[in-house]
C-alpha cells in the first residue's frame, strides 16, 4: 500500500509552499526520515523528510507548483524495488527541457507547464489558449505572465472566412486586426522599452521570499503611521569596554563581545521602562507585552529575514551575543527554523555593516517600532566646550504614531543613547 508524503505543517500564518526541486526521482530508493523534496515558503526553505522507507512513486507534484499545506506532494511504495534511470531520463532530470527541433511539415504547438497564477489569469481575461504558448520560460517550463504577454505582442493568425459565391474577392480579404484592450495596450507600452534591450536584460521570477518582502513593507507603509525620530550616540565608552574585555569574554563564553549585544541590551532595558514601544495594535485593542522577542535582521543572498531571540530579555550579553552570530551565519545559510522567524516583538537592523550612515527603516509589522544603527565614524563634537573627534553613531526609531507618542519615542532613544554611552548604567540598572 502506497504511503502518502505530504506538506507538512509550516509555521505561524504559513498557509502554502512552493515546491523548489525534488531531491529523489521516481523510481529511486529512500531512507525513513531522508529529504525528497524541498519547499520554499514566505520565510525559508524547508526540506521535506521521507515518511518511511521505500522507493518513489511516479505521482510525484511538478517542481514550482504551488502546495497547500496538508495536500499530498506525492506517495512511495514501502514495499517496492528501485529501478535503475535511463540515460535518457537521468539527462532529462538534470537538464531543462530543450526545445523541440522543427519539423519539415508544420506542426501544432504543443502546450507548456501548467502556467503560473498570473498567467492564467491573463490569459483567461485576455481569451488566450493554453496550447497557442509552446514553451514557459518560468521554473521548469511553467508560463509566466511576461510569456503572455509576448504572446499579446504577436500577430494573431486570421480565422479562416468561409468563401461566398456571390462575393469571392471580398473573401479573399484579411479582416482588420482588432484594437488591443486597455489593459493590453497599456501592458505592451510598458514593454516596449524592455523588449527593446532583452539582450542586456535578465528577467526571473521572483522569490516568494522576496514577494514577502514586498508585501509586508509595502503593508507596512499602507498600514502604520510610520515616523522616525534620530539621535546620535558617542561610541567611545562602548569600544572602551569592548577592547577592555575582549580577550577575557571570549576566552569565558566562546564569542566575540560586539557592539549589537550592547545595542541589544541597552533596547530591552529601554522597552521595560517605556512598554508602548514594545506593543502592538489588534483591532481596537493594545497588547502589551511583559517580554521581549527581540528580532536582529540579518540580510542573506535570497533576501532579508528577521531571526527572533525569544525572551531576549532574560538573555545575558554572552547569550545575546551568541544567538546572535549563530542566527547570522544560519539565516546566510538558509536553515532558520520557522519558530526562530515568529513572534517578535521589537527589532534591531544595522545598516552600518555596509556602510549606511543614516537611514530610515521600515516597521516589521505587527511590531510598532524599529532601531537603526548605522556605521561609526570619527566626527568633531563639542565635549564641555572643546571641540573634540569621537566615534559617533547616528541612530533612528521608526515607529508607529497610531501607538506610540513623539514623546515616548524620543524618550526612549534618548534612554538607549544613555545606556550605550555609559555601559555602566546597564549593570546598575540606572
């Protein structure tokens, strides 16, 4: 009896995946609890294991297909024999499907992948049939919207007029083309320019990743009132203390003492003391929160994700510092765990490890505010009427004005530049 695989449960407000490839072939053995496939969801990619032992059927979901979590990815035999792939299927496995040698007869085209989403939505508005588009240049064929629209762009071939006996020359003429829809007319202008120059052009699908990404910032901006307040903090006693201790704290825990940790504590203790900032709009209600889910963004080469230290603030600074390189070199690698992306309530980027010298970041909904830091740099200040050079930070809150007051906001980025100017004050809770 054939043993189902399906997608399992993927995390908070995760409701589908994207099929990304198939790591076994049909037809091929596997282990119990062996990786088949992999899923791209709206955070990270997951790997799905082999229910049990056996050897794959071939019911096995197209690769970029878009899955429900629950519905079944494919089945295994647990009693079945693994059949040896023929060259031509292995090469078929391995390489994208070339495109078909043209006959001397003229032929039908034969149809593409199942066509993405937006496709067929197009498509269905725009009366294209599915087999007039031979060939998708999406994830293994699929058609994408942009394959229809080239479609649009070309010369529809004129419907066949039945001959008249009473009239053969007005048979013999061509009806005039059709005007383009509005929604035609103006996809193919915007076209126009990239058509153009496809030679120096790349076009990929977008990432549901990167579609995240999107969304939520875009849902972020039509949402919030989003403001931000800035200040700038005087580095001096942070490196002071960093070089201080440095040998002596990684020789103890292990990691290197830096400045997010700081940073990191320095917010929690300013969260306690001014609780809007960690809270959030539900409806009509505030939820405040007697924790801290502190969330570090970390920028990888598939996009930005916010891993979430959860209960940050019973974290000491080995702790802080430790998750956090850990959270980095994962979330660079692509192995976060779902949990470890969820539940946060306040954030911290830092657009200074690539040279940003101030900036004004976005909210990570349903968060209510956002630290910025930015890079250090040697600047003039005035110090007790002297004019001197510090390492100075420019530093900026955004947050949203529906739930927290200027006040509040300003209040608390003074309080964080206090605490990281005199680390001191961490320790007696001053």
């Amino acid at each position: 009896m054939s043993v189902e695989i399906r997608v399992p449960v993927l995390g908070e407000s995760v409701t589908s995946a994207t099929i990304t490839r198939w790591l076994k072939q049909p037809g091929q053995a596997v282990a119990a609890d062996e990786p088949v496939v992999e899923l791209e969801t709206d955070k990270i990619s997951v790997e799905v294991p082999a229910p049990q032992a056996g050897v794959l059927g071939n019911d096995l979901m197209a690769s970029g297909a878009e899955v429900a979590v629950g519905s079944i990815l494919g089945t295994l035999d647990p009693n079945g024999k693994a059949s040896a792939p023929s060259a031509g299927a292995q090469a078929q496995a391995a390489q994208p499907p070339a495109k078909a040698v043209p006959a001397a007869a003229p032929q039908a085209p034969q149809p593409a992948r199942d066509p993405m989403p937006a496709a067929a939505r197009l498509m269905a508005e725009e009366q294209i049939a599915p087999g007039s588009i031979a060939e998708g240049t999406g994830l293994d064929g699929r058609v994408t919207k942009g394959d229809v629209i080239a479609r649009m762009e070309q010369p529809r071939p004129a419907e066949p007029v039945q001959p008249q006996a009473s009239a053969p020359a007005a048979a013999s003429a061509a009806p005039a083309p059709a005007a383009p829809s509005p929604a035609v007319a103006n996809a193919l202008a915007a076209l126009l320019g990239k058509n153009e120059q496809d030679s120096r052009e790349q076009r990929v699908p977008m990432t549901r990743l990167r579609q995240t990404i999107a969304r939520r910032l875009k849902d972020a901006q039509n949402t919030a009132a989003i403001l931000t307040t800035f200040n700038e903090v005087d580095m001096s006693a942070a490196k002071a203390l960093r070089a201080e201790y440095r040998e002596v704290f990684e020789k103890k825990h292990g990691v290197k003492l830096g400045f997010m940790s700081i940073f990191a504590r320095a917010c929690i203790k300013a969260l306690q003391e001014f609780p809007a900032i960690n809270s959030t709009i539900d409806g009509d209600d505030i939820i405040y929160r007697r924790f801290v889910n502190l969330g570090i963004a970390v920028g990888s080469e598939r996009g930005l994700v916010v891993p979430v230290l959860h209960d940050a603030d019973q974290m000491s600074f080995a702790e802080l510092e430790r998750h956090i390189n850990d959270y980095g070199s994962r979330a660079r690698a692509g192995t976060l765990k779902l949990d470890e992306l969820s539940r946060g309530t306040f954030s911290i980027t830092n657009g200074g490890v690539f040279g940003s010298l101030l900036s004004t970041p976005i909210l990570n909904p349903p968060q209510s505010a956002i630290l910025g830091m930015h890079a250090i740099q040697d600047r003039p200040v005035a110090v007790d009427g002297q004019v001197v050079i510090r390492p100075m930070m420019y530093v900026a809150l955004s947050y949203d004005h529906r739930m927290v007051d200027g006040r509040e906001a300003v209040s608390f980025l003074v309080r964080v530049k206090q605490y990281v100017e005199d680390p001191r004050r961490l320790l007696l809770d001053v």
